[in-house]
C-alpha cells in the first residue's frame, strides 16, 4: 500500500500525545439531552463525521472507526495488531483482543441487518462507556447503576446501489464489490469516502488526546476495555434519544451488547 499509511495516537498511559487541528463537527443531539447528559451526568459526547458509504463498504468502515475507539480507551496490558484496510489507504490498530473482536462482528452483523431492513434511512451507531456502581435496591431499582462518561456516535449514510452478489454472506470478513471496472465517478467517490475516514479517525485522535479529565479509575476486571454498550439507531427511531437518555438515568445488568 501506498499513500497514507498509519493513524495512531497514545492512550492516556503512554508518555506521548498526538494532536491534530480538525474541523469540529456539530452536535445534531438535542440541545436538552446534550445539557443533561453532559452536564447532569458528565458524559462526554463526540459526534463524529457522517460518512456515506456503498453496501460492501459497511464492515470495513466500521470495524476501523470502532477498533480506533478501543484501542485508544483501552485498559491495562493490550497486543497491538495492524490492520491495513482492503478498500482504502489506511491502516488501523486493534487491542489484539478475540473476545472484543467477537463482539464488534457481532455488532456489525445487527447493523448489516437493519441496514437491508430498512434501507434509504441514515444510520448511526453509539458507543457508550460507563462505570458500574452498586447502589441499594428499591421497588423501582436494581442494584447495579451504569454511570455513562463518555458517548461515541457513528454516522452512516448508506448509498442505494444494488448489493453486491458474492458466494459469500454479509458475515463474512468482508464482501467484495463485483461490479465492471471502477468508474471515474466511483474511484472519485471511494477518494472522498477515503478522506473523510482520515478525518474521522484524525477526529477520534484528537479527541482522545484532549479529554481526559472524564475518564474514570481503572476497574477492577477482566478485558481490555472498560464496560461498554453498542447501540444501533436509524433516522425513523424517533425515540432513540429518549431511549438513550433513558439507559443513562436507569440501572441495569452491565452487559457488554445490548
């Protein structure tokens, strides 16, 4: 591969930082439940650039995006792995976890799914990390609270074009699109798809490196990751932010995926 090549920034335990002047994108979350997480809950959001990506693009933008965020909010020990992108110019790192990796497959795969359910609608996907507290029961209550910190939002647009048609499953690694031979107006398309992912990883970067303050105590378990929640919304889920809101005042079983 040529062109650009590495995106890495250190993680709040190594000696060095990366910072990178990016162009910050506006909250689309409404102002009231942008206050009352951020404020009331102290809950860093980042919404980060909305891409618009074809149907065999999916896995690869995501598993990039989602592994960045990780890596860089991981705890403890973690195996570094490079991943270099089969579509685009860009190599990622991931935790070298097989039980994390697992599970943002299986993430993707839901995504996938509603994806071909419901086509022609904005998708977004939000990763949430949160600090599990005990706290004493009562008759509307469990006993375990998730505190939410810090809130990633993914957005996707998904172009229209016929799916791919490939002996292979969308849960496979990955679906190569087996159309003719790429079009002026599609390599310029897979360009700009290209350099908008740099600017979203630039953004995760950056962002990274200039909150910190938030970010709770190291708890006490197993993994590579603090306690997270994947949750996948399309632009007809006209309750999703009330939903979310919701998750962040309630308690609940600290599960990895909901």
């Amino acid at each position: 591969m040529t062109g650009f090549r590495y995106l890495k920034a250190y993680s709040p335990k190594t000696e060095g930082q990366v910072h990178y002047e990016t162009e910050q994108q506006p909250d689309p979350t409404p102002i009231c439940y942008r206050f009352l997480i951020r404020h009331i809950m102290n809950c860093e959001v980042c919404q980060l650039k909305e891409l618009d990506v074809e149907y065999f693009e999916i896995r690869e933008v995501l598993q990039c995006i989602l592994h960045t965020i990780f890596f860089h909010r991981a705890l403890g020990l973690v195996r570094p792995k490079d991943i270099d992108l089969q579509l685009f110019e860009i190599t990622y790192v991931q935790c070298g976890d097989a039980e994390l990796e697992k599970k943002v497959d299986e993430k993707i795969d839901q995504f996938i799914d509603k994806v071909e359910k419901h086509p022609n609608k904005k998708n977004q996907i939000c990763l949430s990390f949160f600090e599990v507290k005990n706290k004493q029961a009562t008759w509307f209550t469990h006993k375990v609270e998730h505190l939410y910190w810090e809130q990633w939002y993914i957005n996707i647009n998904v172009a229209q074009h016929p799916k791919p048609i490939s002996g292979k499953s969308h849960h496979s690694k990955l679906v190569l699109d087996p159309g003719e031979s790429a079009s002026e107006e599609r390599n310029a398309r897979r360009a700009t798809l290209e350099s908008s992912l740099h600017e979203v990883l630039f953004q995760i970067i950056k962002f990274v490196n200039e909150k910190k303050d938030h970010i709770p105590p190291i708890p006490n378990m197993e993994g590579v990751s603090f306690p997270y929640e994947i949750t996948i919304s399309s632009s007809s889920d006209s309750a999703f932010g009330m939903d979310m809101f919701k998750r962040m005042l309630q308690t609940g079983h600290p599960t990895m995926l909901s």
